[in-house]
C-alpha cells in the first residue's frame, strides 16, 4: 500500500449505530487531519493531530470522536449521527517542521450515508 | 477572517485551448497557497503551492499558476487543455504557524472535445 488509505470506502449507518473510520498513511508524516466534504459546502476540517498530539479542533460535535493511535494510523469514531452528517470523510496526512509547511496528501475517502 | 473565494462554479473550455481557473484570497500575514483536484469518487490531489520566491509557480501534469500579490490572487492556469483534465479544482489558503488549510468552494471544470 501507498499514500494514503481509507477504510471501509463506503458506509451506511443508522443514527443509533457505532461505527469506525480508518486512515492509514504510509508516507512517513508527521501530522494527520480529517476533513468533511458536503455537497455545496467547502472542504471543513475537523480535526488535526501533530506528532500523535490533537492540535485543532474545529467546533466539531462530540458525536465524532477521534483517535491518534500512532503517526500512521488516525480513526474517527461515529455514534447517534445525524443523517446531516452524510457526507465524504476525507483523511490526509503531511509533514511539517516549524516553519515550513508542506502539502498535505488526501486518502480517497469514506462516504458515509446516515439513515 | 482568512478565506478563499473561487468566484466561478464551472468554467467550460475546448480542448486544445488554454484555461484559467480563478481564485483570490484574504488573509493576514504571508499566505501559503495550494490547488488540489478532484476526481469524481476520488480524494484530493495536489497539483502545486506557492510558499515564496517565484511568483509563476509550475506544477503537476502542466498546470501553472501566479502568485500576485497586489490582486491577492493565485489563478490555476494550463496552455492547452485536455478533456481528462475535466474535473473539480479547489484552492487552499494556510497561514503561517497554523495547520489549517481553508479550502475555496471549487471549480468544476470541464473540457470539451
């Protein structure tokens, strides 16, 4: 495996179901994010781990949660969605030192569809 | 508020024929400016980034794009176009000493034959 890696692809989930996303980067970064993707809305990111370390948390409700295990490894974790919440969930990874700020790479993403 | 602004939802051009994909930003401080596409059930991928130095900056599968300071624009441009090159383009903003990228609300594009 390369990249960026997401998984499952696509996932239909009821609003009292508990489900995982999973991101893998096999690109040596230091840094992880994840991004929501609505239709008419501009990327949003949601959340955003340096060094395994949560360093941006963007007013995202607690129904997501997520998890750093490792620098290559990122989860979101999903419970009581809403089917507003229906949306591509994007994972990208980057390496960054201070000062210099690289491009990010993007995994393929989740479609997530709330029932 | 830093933001990112793609003032055009679809630009149509023929193939062969040069394009321009807009985008203009507001932000304080030295930007850090990117262009990603998308291809339909695909993630993003990065296509080039203005950090300093060359204002015409090159990047993958021919696009280009000019960093102008004074018009606060950073436009995505490519000679001739392809038909494969028909897809949704984002910019991004991010400024120093923050990991977040502010994406514009993208551009479809598409090339016709």
């Amino acid at each position: 495996e390369t990249g960026v890696t997401q998984t499952p692809r696509h996932l239909v989930m009821g609003m009292t179901n508990k489900k995982s996303l999973k991101c893998e980067q096999h690109l040596g970064h230091n840094a992880m994010y994840w991004y929501k993707q609505s239709a008419k809305k501009p990327l949003e990111l949601m959340f955003v781990y340096s060094l395994e370390e949560r360093v941006e948390n963007n007013s995202v409700p607690s129904r997501f949660s997520p998890e750093c295990p490792n620098s290559s490894h990122l989860f979101l974790h999903l419970h009581t969605l809403q089917p507003e919440d229906s949306a591509l969930y994007l994972c990208a990874s980057s390496q960054d030192r201070a000062g210099v700020y690289n491009e990010q790479f993007f995994g393929p993403g989740t479609r997530l569809t709330v029932l | 508020a830093q933001s990112v602004a793609q003032p055009e939802d679809q630009v149509n051009v023929a193939e062969g024929n040069p394009l321009t994909v807009k985008c203009t930003y507001s932000v304080s401080g030295n930007p850090y400016l990117f262009w990603y596409v998308q291809y339909p059930n695909r993630g993003l991928q990065f296509l080039l980034k203005y950090i300093t130095g060359d204002n015409l900056v090159k990047g993958s599968y021919g696009f280009e794009a000019e960093f102008n300071k004074s018009q606060t624009s950073f436009h995505l441009k490519k000679p001739s176009a392809l038909v494969s090159d028909s897809a949704l383009y984002f910019c991004a903003v991010r400024m120093d000493s923050s990991y977040k990228l502010i994406f514009g609300s993208g551009t479809r594009l598409l090339v016709r034959p």
